[in-house]
C-alpha cells in the first residue's frame, strides 16, 4: 500500500524532470535480487542498475532496469525534448539519434571530466603529450570559474564562451586530429584511446559553447548521488 501511495508523487516528479531544457542522465550500477542457476554462489546478487536523471529544478529522480542496454534509456527519454547531458556511454548516442528519427529534437551534450580521465589515464605512457590536453582542459574550467565567480547572466556567458572557450577548443580539437596521424601512436594505448574518444565526441563536447545554460560536465548529478 505504501508503494501505491508514493506512485502519483514519484510520477509527478519524473514527469516534472522531463520537461526540463536541460536532462543530466546516468546509469549506476547496484546489486539487487538473488541470482539463479549453475555456478551461482548462494545469496549472490544479480547486477542491476539505477538510472538517475536531474531537472533544471535540482530535483534527481531514478528508474532501475536488470541491464545497460539502450532500450531502458530510450523508454525513459521518449517522452524529452532539449539537452541532454551524458558521460560518453555509447548507449546514449544511439538512443538519441534513434529517438530524433521520430521527430523529438533531443541535442546531446557530452561531459568534459570523463573525456579528460582518458588523458590522465595516459601520463603514464604519455606524459608530455597526454599533460599538453590536460592544460588546455585546466585552463577551459579557469574560464568557467570566473563565469561562475561573476555570477553572470545566459547572455554575458554565452558571450564569453565565444571570446574566450571557442578558441581553446578549436585548438584542442586541432591538437587532437594532429596527435592521431601520429605514426608512432599504438591503437590501443591509453593516448590513443584518449584520442579517439574525444574526437568521436567532438559535436556532443561543444554544445556548451552554444548553450550557455549548459554546465560542461555531469559532476552536479554526482554530488547529488553522494
């Protein structure tokens, strides 16, 4: 009964989340129910996951599906239309252009923390070329601070992005395809993963630059989740 009770207030606010301009959007893994079959230790849990969504409201909502797939997130989503903030899961890039080919207008923005984990992930193999990134991506956040230290409002940030962000990530994006012809690059090193993950999401990394409202990483829905 308390479940049925809680229903209309959990709908109601899921309902809320997605009318939102902009949806930041996750999968977390969690051990729930009890696994069966050969093999099984007993008591073992099955992998499951949360999905956690935050509105423009600050309000965090989740659903829980038994897997990762796509289909649990596009189910969610089918219902959205406007920004759509994620870390680089694949899984998202491909409900979005599924979900747009039925004429909802869903921009998918990508977070600049779990693109530059690549590159620190890399300092070990590469440390000169894989820091040269990390300096230009210290130097993009310096800008948001001071946007933020300012408090300044969609239009003067949106200006200031254009003066002072654009130029960074056009010569990140530059830095990056120059790194990739690199003859010497192994496929499957830790930089050239770095490499290719950035430049498979150079579109989703700079809608920030044309959405002034738009945070350039998904940090606020995990300090929500602590």
């Amino acid at each position: 009964q308390g479940i049925e009770l809680l229903r209309p207030i959990a709908k109601a606010q899921w309902q809320h989340i997605l009318q939102s301009n902009i949806l930041t959007m996750d999968e977390v893994p969690i051990k729930a129910g009890r696994t069966k079959g050969a093999g099984r230790k007993p008591g073992q849990m099955k992998q499951t996951y949360f999905w956690p969504m935050y509105g423009d409201s600050d309000e965090v909502a989740f659903t829980w599906s038994h897997s990762r797939g796509m289909l649990h997130a596009k189910a969610q989503l089918q219902d959205f239309t406007g920004t759509l903030l994620t870390d680089g899961y694949a899984a998202y890039t491909k409900t979005v252009e599924q979900l747009n080919q039925h004429e909802l207008q869903i921009v998918h923005a990508a977070c600049w923390v779990h693109m530059r984990r690549g590159f620190e992930k890399a300092l070990d193999s590469e440390p000169q070329t894989a820091q040269q990134a990390l300096d230009i991506i210290a130097t993009l956040y310096r800008h948001e601070k001071h946007i933020r230290d300012k408090q300044s409002d969609l239009a003067d940030i949106h200006t200031y992005r254009q003066q002072h962000s654009e130029p960074l990530v056009t010569e990140f994006f530059r830095w990056v395809y120059q790194q990739r012809q690199r003859t010497d690059l192994l496929p499957k090193s830790p930089f050239a993963k770095a490499l290719h993950y950035a430049h498979e999401r150079e579109s989703q990394l700079k809608v920030f630059l044309s959405n002034p409202a738009l945070p350039l990483d998904t940090n606020h829905l995990e300090r929500a989740l602590r």
